[in-house]
C-alpha cells in the first residue's frame, strides 16, 4: 500500500503545482511562466475549475493519508472499482492522445507546444486513476 502512496502522492504534488501554477499567473502573471490561455482549454471558467481542482486534491490527500496509515475505508480491496477504475483511466488518457492530435491537425499554429499544459496534467490525472485502480486490484508494482 505504501509503494502506492508513493506514487500517487507524487502525482498529486505535480497536480498540487500545476494548480498553484496557474494560480499564480491568474493573480500575478509573472513572466517566467506560460500566459493564463495556455493553462486551460476554456471549456469551464477559471472560477469554477479552481474549485473543482482544489477538491481534487482533497480527494487526492485523503487517498495519500489512508493509504500511507494503512487505515481507512480506501485501504480495502474492491476489485470490481479497481477494474472500472482501470477501464476509466484508459478512456480518458487516450481521450486526451485524441485531443491533442486533432489540437495539432485542426490548429497548425499552435504545434508542438499549444494546449500542452491541460492535456499533460489530464494524463497525470489519467495515470492517478490507473494506479489507484492497482490499489484497488492490489496488483504490486516490481521495484
């Protein structure tokens, strides 16, 4: 259970600083970082992704805590989630190959690098999801 913490709670820090990233340049737009465009596809306004994505990482802690304590209601095996979790995480990340692909076909201009940030913090995301997913289907990982 721990190796899982591991892993995802270093997923969770990357999703932890793209979060805080992106609130940096919405409140201070400091020049080192890319322009606040470049951080969301626009599909739901700053106002309401800031919420969801603090939630997120909410979610995100909880798992990291029950799983590091091995104490709590997520430490249980559940293999039927952990297949749908699987099946999820999939879907997603290879929505996301899809986004960027038609992204890079429909919008020339903005190869190789535009719509980049979302995409790759989905991916992360996507990538979370499988691992709980191995949790969950208490498959171990070879270290």
């Amino acid at each position: 259970m721990k190796q899982h913490a591991i892993i995802l709670g270093i997923l969770a820090l990357a999703f932890f600083c793209r979060v805080i990233g992106q609130l940096w340049v919405v409140l201070d737009s400091p020049e080192f970082l890319p322009p606040a465009e470049e951080w969301q596809s626009g599909l739901i306004p700053y106002s309401l992704l800031l919420p969801a994505q603090v939630c997120i990482l909410i979610f995100q802690l909880v798992v990291f805590l029950q799983l590091w304590m091995q104490s709590g209601p997520l430490t249980t095996p559940r293999p039927s989630l952990g297949r749908f979790l699987k099946f999820s995480s999939l879907v997603y990340f290879l929505a996301m190959i899809v986004r960027y692909a038609l992204t890079m076909y429909l919008y020339p201009d903005m190869r190789w690098l535009g719509d980049i940030i979302p995409v790759s913090f989905h991916c992360v995301l996507a990538l979370y999801i499988y691992v709980l997913s191995l949790h969950f289907r208490r498959i171990i990982l070879k270290t």
